[in-house]
C-alpha cells in the first residue's frame, strides 16, 4: 500500500499525525472487509467485532450487532458512514444474537444490494446461519433489510459475482463452498446449490471471494492447511467450476489471527487485497481489524503471494 500511495501524513480520527498504514480503520473493530468500487470511491463493507458484554453473545466467540460503510476517495483518508443495518431490525433474525457475520455488498441497476449472514428466528429456515439482502438507492444506504432470509441458503460469507453476461451468482461457506445462480432481482436464487470441487478436502474452507479478470475466474478463499487461516486461490473459465487450485496468495497471520477473510478489487488501475488481522487486539483474536495490500498479477494470470505491510 505504502509504495502505491505514498507515506502522506494526514490528521487521523483521534487527532494526530497519521500514515496510510495498516490497519487502516483504528475508530473500531473491523473484520471480513468486502471492498467495493462505486463511482469514484472505494466502499468498504465490514464485519463489526465488538467486545460482548455479559449476556451479549457466547464468551470467547464473535459478537457483533450491525454492520457500518466506510468510503475513501484514496485509500487513506477513511469516512465511517455509520451503522447500515442492525441486527434488532431485521425481521428474520433471532434476537440479541450478536451473529451479524462477514457481508457483501454489490450495485445492480441503480440499487445496491448488501448480503449478510446471520442466525434465523425461524428454526425451518435452517439451524446455523442463513443469509438475507438488505437494499438501498445508495452504497451508504439507508438499506431496507428484506423480511425472509434466502430460501435454500445454510451458511455464512456471501459473495456475489455478477458475470459479463448479467448472470449474477451467491457463493458462500458452510465447512465447504457452495454457488448458485441469483434471479434478476438478487433476491433468490435461480438455480439448486452446487459445491464447487477440486477444492482440497481436508481442512476448512470459507469466506469466497470470487472474480473475473481477462476470461478467468478466480476463486479465492481462506483455507485451514495448517493451525490458521491462509488465502488460497483456484482457477477457472466458467463461474461454477470446475475450478483448479493454483496455489496461497497470503500465507497464514503472522500476528496468530486464527481467521483471515478478504476481498479484492481493482482501483484506479492498481489491485488491492483487503483482509483482516488482529493488530488492535493482540490478546483476542475475534476483535479484527481490517487491512488493505496491493496485489499483482503474473504475466500468465497467476496471483503473486502479498506480504502483510505491518504498521
Ligand atoms: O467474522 C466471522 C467469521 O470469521 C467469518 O464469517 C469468517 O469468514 C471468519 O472471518
């Protein structure tokens, strides 16, 4: 990130002398960043990790109530557009469960559709988490959350790509990857879910990230190879697979992060990996904070690894 912008000093949220460096949201915690280039800004939406208070959540786990926007013009300077959506005013999910897990954010035709995760009041729409959409005429909202969660969606970590054709596709993670088709509204799905294979077997896999760059489509997610999460990365021509593992785009957090989630967009020419570390919180790793590199490409399409850029 340093050598793409520069070192440019600017006053921070707490008043003093700050870097574009990481992490670059210091107000709160942030986790699970999906970043989003509308018009001439880049949105970012996270994860909220709050430290729960008794009663808020189970001890030791993710807490987290709602979801903020942040918006940049470059990258350094950062605006907190506040809180999008709730957990308490959405109609499908459970109460004071403090389960508002990694989301999406994507504009179609004028709206904005963000996705997001969460535990279900209704026990038939699926034990665990379910997925639901919320929709504004703008990236900062206000959002109004639909009143059902997806119908055929059991996991966490929506993505959604909407391919050269119109054709938009949901990915998301339970233990594994699954997709399928959305309908022209983005609001259901068009299609019975599908895994997508050739991924490895063993170890847990979430948090995809799709997209497409010069006819291929890369599929990039976290992956429990060893103690902790790296991000890895398969190839294919087609949105559904099949798709071929190529190889670890980030190794595993330095700092003993035992999750990392990311997302990676292109801005004003340069790709950008956004992910998450805990460098605010050291002790606890389910209070994040998000982090943004420059990523490069190989002349063959191939993901060059990204060194974390530490504070
Ligand atoms: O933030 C909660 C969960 O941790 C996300 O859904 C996963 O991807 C992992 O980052």
């Amino acid at each position: 990130l340093r050598g793409a912008l520069g070192l440019a000093l600017l006053a921070s949220s707490f008043g003093r002398p700050a870097a574009a460096q990481n992490p670059f949201i210091t107000s709160q915690f942030t986790a699970d960043p999906t970043a989003r280039v509308f018009g001439d800004r880049v949105y970012v939406y996270p994860s909220h990790d709050i430290r729960g208070k008794p009663g808020q959540g189970r001890p030791g786990w993710f807490c987290m109530e709602d979801y903020h926007v942040f918006s940049s013009a470059n990258l350094t300077n950062w605006t907190d557009h506040g809180v999008i959506v709730t957990q308490n005013k959405v109609a499908w999910v459970k109460p004071d469960s403090y389960s508002m897990w990694a989301p999406e954010c994507v504009a179609r035709n004028g709206k904005y559709y963000f996705y997001f995760p969460s535990t279900p009041k209704d026990s038939t729409a699926g034990k665990g988490f379910t997925v639901g959409v919320a929709v504004a005429d703008a990236p900062t909202g206000p959002f109004v959350p639909q009143p059902t969660s997806i119908k055929g969606v059991r996991g966490i970590d929506p993505n959604v790509l909407i391919d050269k054709d119109g054709q938009a596709y949901l990915y998301w993670s339970q233990g594994n990857i699954y997709a399928a088709k959305l309908r022209p509204d983005m609001l259901e799905l068009a299609s019975e879910p599908v895994t997508l294979g050739a991924l490895p077997t063993a170890g847990l896999k979430e948090g995809p990230y799709v997209f497409e760059r010069q006819g291929t489509y890369y599929l990039t997610y976290p992956h429990v190879a060893n103690k902790t999460e790296r991000l890895e990365y398969a190839t294919s021509r087609s949105p559904l697979g099949p798709f071929e593992v190529k190889g670890v785009l980030m190794d595993e957090s330095p700092t003993g992060c035992w999750t990392n989630h990311h997302s990676i967009t292109q801005f004003k020419g340069q790709w950008y990996l956004f992910y998450h570390h805990n460098d605010l919180s050291p002790n606890f790793d389910k209070n994040r904070s998000v982090r943004v590199d420059s990523l490069f490409f190989n002349p063959d399409g191939s993901i060059r690894k990204v060194a974390p850029t530490l504070r």
